[in-house]
C-alpha cells in the first residue's frame, strides 16, 4: 500500500482497521504517516532522538492495539 501525504479518511479508517487485526504493513504505514509530527515531538522530550522516536513508535502501536475491537 503506498501512502501520500494526505489519507482520505476511508483509507486512514481502513489502515486502523487492519492494523487493529494486526497487519505489520498497515501499521507499518500509520507509522510512516505520523512520523513527520512525531519528529517534531522530539525536540520536547528529554531523551535522545532516535530513544524519543523510538518511544513515540511504541505508544503509537500500543495505543492501536489497545482500541481493537475484540473478535
């Protein structure tokens, strides 16, 4: 799935939907999507960069899962 600046907001739902089912690729691209916001963030965390983006990566993959709708 190639991903564009700008995600209509069907396909942003779609891409939360199958990373919620635990696609890498989907959460992979949601990664690739806030990525630019989550770089910004860095510079107000007092940690290292790559620790910081690291971090941020996480809680972004925690807070999907924690969302899912049970199957």
């Amino acid at each position: 799935m190639v991903i564009t600046e700008t995600l209509s907001e069907k396909d942003f739902c779609k891409l939360v939907d199958d990373a919620q089912k635990g696609n890498p690729l989907a959460i992979e691209a949601l990664i690739h999507h806030y990525e630019p916001d989550m770089k910004k963030m860095t510079w107000f965390i007092r940690m290292s960069h790559e620790d910081s983006m690291q971090s941020l990566k996480l809680m972004l993959m925690e807070l999907i899962q924690s969302t899912a709708t049970p199957t």
